[in-house]
C-alpha cells in the first residue's frame, strides 16, 4: 500500500509538474504579448510627440508670414494714403493748369476782338495792313501784328504742353493708385489664406495632442494590466504552493498511516478540485465583467448606420433653418457638439454641426468626418444639389465637411469664424475641394 500510494504521490508530482511548466509557458507568453503592446504604445507616442513639433514649427513659421504679410498690408495702405495725398494735391494743381488754360483763352478772345469788327464786317490782319496810310505805317503795322501772332503762338504752345502734362499727371496718378490698390487686395487675400492655413494647423494639432493624451491613457492601462497580471500570477503561484504544500502533507500523512491513506488522497483531490473550480470561477467572473464593460464601451462608441434617407426636401430645409439659425452666433470647437453642454452653448466642431443639424430634422448622421463621407450615396460635384454634404481636404483628406446651400455657397463651422455660410469659390475652399459630395437624404 505504502509502494502505491509514493507511486501515486510521484506521478502526481510529475504531472503537476508538467502542466506548471505549460502553464509558465503561458503566463511568459502573455507576459511577453503585454510588453510588445507597451512598447508599440510608447513608439506611437513618441511619433505623435514628433508630429506635434513638427507642426508648432510650421504653425510658428505660418505665424511669422502673417505678421511679415501684415507689415506689408500697413506699407501698402501707407502707400495708398500716400497716393491719394498726391491725388489730392494734384487736383489742386490740375485746378491751377485748367485757370491758366481758361486765362489764355479769354486772352486769344481778347485778342481776336481787338482785330474787332467796324461797321459792316470782321476786319482781318491782312485788313490791317491794306489800310496802312503809308510804308512806314505798313512796317509798323507788319511789326506790332508779329508780335501779337508770335504771342499768340507761345499761348498756344503752353496750351498745348499744359494740357499733355495734365493729361500726364491724371494717367500716372491712376495707374499708381490701381497697382497699390490691386497689391493691396493681393496682400490681403494671401493674409485670408493663411489664416485659414494657420486655423486648420492649429485643429490639426489639437487633434494630434488628443491622440497623444488618448495613446497616455492607454498606456497606462496597459501597465496597470501588467501589474495586475503580474500579481495575479504571484497569487496564482502562491496558491499552487499551498496546494502541493497541502497535497504533500496529505500524502505524508496517509503514508504514515495506511488506513486513513485512501481518504487522504480523496480529500487532497477534493481540495484541488475545489480550488480549481474557485480559481475558474473567479476567472470566468472576471471575463464575463470585462466583455460586459467592453460591449458597454462599444456600445457608446458604434457609429450610426445610413440614415434612412427617402425623407425629401422637407428634412433638408430643416436641416438647413436649424442650422442657419446659429450662422454668426456659435464659436468653433474643436470636438464640440458631443455633449449635452456643448450643444446647449452651441459649440461645435464641422462634423458635430452637420449631425446635429441633421438630427433636427430626424435624420441620423455619423459624428466624424471619416463617418459622414461613407453615409448615404456619392455624387459627382456637377450634380450636387441643396443638402448634399460637401468635403475639403484641410488637415487631412476629407478633414472638412458642410452643408451644400446652392448658387455655390454653404453652411459650415470652420475654425476661423465659427458657424458660417461660404463661398466655395473662395480661393482657400476651392483649393481644398477635391469633388467629394454625399446625397444624405432625397
């Protein structure tokens, strides 16, 4: 009896032995899965980290351009103020010009009179010298009538010159003022341009610093699941101890006293069944509890399904009136909209403004971009019509969306002036627009 149950106490120690060495196994395995999966986490934060410099670099130089462009816009209307100063000093000196043109024609008047009419007819130069008494009067009449012609001629001349220079003047003057007033709008719509440029970087980088925060928090759930995992091992393995610790004194004890060896090896079985069945408990416990929070988790987050979108014109104009409503009235949010406090305060970011729009109007819209530009059916831009969804490519493609309004505008929340209707063919949105149009409703 004493031979069978050491066989049997060995054979007990060989097997537990050998499912301890696969379960190690397992354990390393999973232990090893939790290591790569924090050091895939600390590599993606550490590109984010390296994304964000990179565009607080590029946001610093677009920052540096506007204010070298805003230099240029207060040189520029300097000069425009300059030049209408000029304007006005030289409609100050074509008013002396045009004096000076009417004084010597009122001269020439004069002078054309004073070979005046006598009588029955107009007398002429040539009268003039025919009604000379004598030679000595024809020389002297012939001397004073050259020199009127010779003083008529310089009038003429100084006519004919003050009226080039004026002429002149007027056309440098306005070529000068159109060129300072076309650099000026030049200016003007590059500083528009950036500002978009600058906006769309800054929603860019807020979106990469919460990616970051997002790829912390995971992080740290991953370590804290090591650390959890690592203690439950040490518990697990402190367990088995006391198990075999239990098994052994068990054997010991019925080998010492061979009629009770039996209900020995019955208890300690009964005890590792026990156990077991405790430990598989607890663990199916645990994973019922993690499924449920994870289907709970998904729950929240599953994006909807296509709306349902035979709703007609009538969802499109209340679609369209709520959100007009707000037009000048409701500051951009990056992420805004997804709370019952955001929406209260009006506060939304582009893709949050469109649902909630929508959803005024009992359509069910995605949340995101990436989830509005795959709902409904695409159309070619040709075709797009009232209440399509139009897309831009700002910080990514597809990163913009809005509501098409026709007649080449639409309503939007962009991050420079909030909710907005705009041009698309304003030079920013038409350089964005890559001809991406959803039909969300019909």
């Amino acid at each position: 009896m004493k031979k069978k149950l050491l066989a049997v106490s060995l054979t007990s120690i060989i097997g537990a032995s050998t499912l301890f060495s696969a379960f190690s196994s397992s354990v390393v395995f999973a232990n090893e899965n939790l290591d790569q999966q924090i050091e895939m986490k600390k590599k993606e934060i550490s590109t984010l980290q390296q994304r964000e410099q990179e565009m607080k670099a590029l946001v610093e130089k677009l920052d540096a351009k506007v204010n070298e462009t805003n230099a240029k816009i207060a040189a520029t209307e300097k000069e425009v103020a300059k030049t209408k100063a000029e304007a006005e000093a030289l409609k100050v000196k074509i008013a002396d010009v045009k004096e000076k043109i009417e004084t010597r024609y009122k001269l020439l008047e004069k002078r054309a009179r004073s070979i005046q009419q006598n009588g029955n007819g107009v007398t002429t130069y040539l009268d003039v010298l025919l009604n000379a008494e004598d030679f000595g009067d024809l020389v002297d009449r012939t001397f004073t009538l050259g020199k009127i012609v010779d003083a008529d001629n310089s009038i003429l001349k100084e006519q004919k010159k003050d009226k080039e220079t004026l002429e002149n003047s007027e056309a440098e003057l306005k070529n000068k003022l159109e060129k300072v007033k076309t650099e000026l709008k030049e200016i003007e719509k590059l500083k528009e341009q950036l500002t978009y440029q600058i906006n769309d970087k800054n929603s860019m980088l807020a979106a990469t610093k919460e990616q970051r925060n997002n790829a912390n928090g995971e992080l740290v759930d991953l370590e804290n699941q090591k650390a959890i995992f690592i203690e439950k091992e040490k518990e697990k393995e402190r367990q088995r101890l006391r198990e075999a610790e239990a098994k052994k004194q068990l054997e010991n004890d019925a080998i010492a006293n061979d009629a009770s060896a039996n209900d020995a090896v019955e208890k300690t079985e009964k005890t590792v069944s026990n156990n077991s069945k405790e430990t598989k408990t607890a663990t199916a416990a645990a994973t019922t509890t993690k499924t449920t929070a994870v289907k709970e988790e998904k729950a929240d987050t599953t994006a909807p399904s296509n709306p349902v979108v035979h709703q007609g014109s009538g969802a499109i104009e209340a679609a369209i009136s709520t959100g007009s409503s707000i037009v000048g009235r409701s500051p951009y949010k990056w992420g805004g909209g997804r709370t019952s406090a955001d929406i209260q305060n009006r506060l939304f970011d582009c893709s949050a403004f469109v649902h909630w729009a929508y959803a005024s109007a009992g359509v069910n819209l995605g949340w995101s971009t990436s989830e509005l530009v795959n709902q409904g059916r695409a159309v070619s831009a040709s075709e797009m019509k009232r209440g399509d969804l139009v897309f831009f490519d700002t910080y990514k493609t597809n990163g913009h969306v809005g509501i098409y309004l026709g007649n080449g505008t639409f309503l939007n929340d962009n991050s420079s002036h909030g909710v907005s209707i705009d041009s698309m063919s304003n030079s920013y949105w038409k350089s964005h627009f890559s001809g991406v149009v959803r039909r969300v409703v019909e």
